[in-house]
C-alpha cells in the first residue's frame, strides 16, 4: 500500500511558523514524507487532522465575543 501526501498545493506557513496551512504538517514531517513507513505516514495524517481541528476550533473561538 502506498499512502498519498496529504499535500493539497497550498504551502503556506501558519502564522506562528509551525504548520503548513494547506496540510497542517510541521516543516519536518513534509521535508521528511518520502523517507517514512506507510505506518508513520498515517500517523502523520492524524495528527495533522488533529491539528487541523483544534486550530479550526480556535480561530471559530476568537469569533464569538
């Protein structure tokens, strides 16, 4: 099986310089990808969605006064 990345060709930096806002992955989770296991890649996969939600979830909090 080959995990795809999750890249979707919008690299731009969050804010604070620590995840792509495009992927939600660190800097060394993308420049490291094509050197992981399909086990380590879906693990990556998780926690960039989990990044993902929780900073989707504060920028929705900052919203409500």
């Amino acid at each position: 099986m080959s995990i795809q990345s999750p890249c979707i060709d919008v690299c731009q930096m969050s804010e604070d310089k620590t995840v792509c806002v495009g992927c939600y992955r660190s800097l060394s989770e993308i420049a490291n990808w094509s050197r992981l296991t399909d086990a380590e890649k879906i693990r990556v996969i998780a926690a960039a969605q989990k990044r993902r939600a929780t900073l989707e979830c504060q920028e929705y909090s900052d919203l409500i006064p």
